[in-house]
C-alpha cells in the first residue's frame, strides 16, 4: 500500500516526461495502432475489434462478420528533470539535469477479436495495456540526501474487455462491456521522503505493488445521417 501525504516534489522530480507525444501522461491516446494513427479518434468509428475498449457498441457495426486484429507499439518516450535552486540538504547539491531513460523503450501489445453472431448480436474481446511512461534515474538526483539505487517511479496497466453489441435497426447499436484490470505500481529511490508520508515504511524499495478491479461501460452508436454524421454516447 502506497500511501504519501506530501510527496508533490518527488512525483515532479522522478515522473516527470519531457515529450510524451504518445500519451496522455501516464495514459495512451488510443487502445490500437490503427486508432493511434487517427489522433485517438475510435468512439464514432468501428475500424478494428479493439474499439469496443472506448465504445462497446463498435463491433456491431464492423465490416466483417469475424475479425482478429493484432498489434504493437514501440514507445519510446524522452524523459528528464532539472533541479535547479533547491532547499533541500546542503545549498546546490540537488542542482542538476538528470537523465530518466535508463530503461529506454516499451513495447505494448493489443489484441482483439469480434464476431458477428447473428443480424442482431456481435460480442468480441480486447486485451490492451497502458504504460511505458516510467521514470528510471541511474543517477539518483536525492543521492545526496541519503538515497541509494537508481530512482523512479513505474505504473503498469492490463485491460480485458468482454463486449456484446446489439444491433436496433439499421441505424443504431447498443452495447455492454465488462472490463477486468490488473494494475501494478513500483517506487525506488526516493527512501529520504519517508517521512512524508503517513506510512513511511511503505513508500519506497518495496517492490511492485499489485491490483485488480472491474467496471462496466455502456455504449450507443447512432447513424443520423448516412456516412456523414455519427452520435455516440
């Protein structure tokens, strides 16, 4: 359990990306290569079986009856801090460009598959992830307070996303999808802020931390005019 009151400064200083194009943050713009090459766009567009991770109700309307979509991505995000001016420990010794690439690249696969079961039911799964937005500092910019090792912080996420779409009319689609997540964090490094925090044993060196969950999101593609206008909710 990672638990911090006042850790605003760490958070700045070991997440902290430079150009992050690829993502919002932590977070990807997209759950699949096509969608990523369309700026994000997937809500209104049923291009690939992946898209029912945004709305559940793409996949009754895709082209094919059955389709299996596979893909990866490298990322390769920049990552870096300054510290300049500090007030911690002796006067300048925090001061300094830091490099955050130590572990350089990602890959992340995604994988997906819908079939249309009958004019009415199409149901299908994705497997997608977030990630790849840690920060690895082999050199430690909280070294002179007392930290060893290398420093940063790491957050990973795995979705599964089972959808069933059922197709109103010509026009309109709903659709249900049950997502089952695991969700796994890590921080190193930063041992000097322990007292920040409301279980300073916790807050760093102490391995990956894990989580799973569940949710539910609805769905609702609505053709209002033939290839030229799309609603979704």
């Amino acid at each position: 359990m990672f638990q911090v009151t006042r850790l605003a400064s760490v958070i700045a200083l070991t997440g902290v990306a430079i150009s992050a194009h690829a993502t919002n943050g932590y977070f990807t713009h997209a759950t699949s290569v096509k969608a990523q090459g369309m700026a994000g766009v997937a809500t209104a567009l049923a291009h690939d079986s992946l898209t029912a991770a945004v709305n559940p109700a793409a996949i009754g309307n895709l082209s094919a009856k059955q389709q299996l979509d596979l893909g990866v991505t490298y990322f390769k995000p920049e990552r870096e801090s300054r510290i300049s001016g500090n007030n911690l420990g002796p006067a300048g010794s925090l001061d300094g460009l830091f490099d955050g690439n130590d572990t350089a690249g990602f890959w992340m696969p995604e994988e997906g598959f819908a079939r249309q079961h009958s004019e009415q039911i199409s149901y299908g799964i994705a497997l997608y992830g977030n990630g790849g937005m840690n920060t690895d500092y082999a050199n430690n910019p909280f070294a002179p307070l007392g930290a060893s090792g290398d420093a940063g912080v790491n957050l990973e996420q795995l979705f599964v996303t089972g959808t069933v779409a059922y197709r109103l009319n010509d026009q309109h689609v709903l659709g249900l999808g049950v997502t089952w997540v695991r969700q796994q964090f890590e921080a190193k490094g930063i041992q000097p802020f322990a007292g920040m925090s409301q279980d300073g044993a916790a807050v760093s060196n102490k391995g990956t931390a894990t989580s799973n969950g569940w949710g539910v999101k609805l769905g609702w593609q609505g053709e209002v005019l033939k290839e030229r206008l799309t609603l979704v909710a």
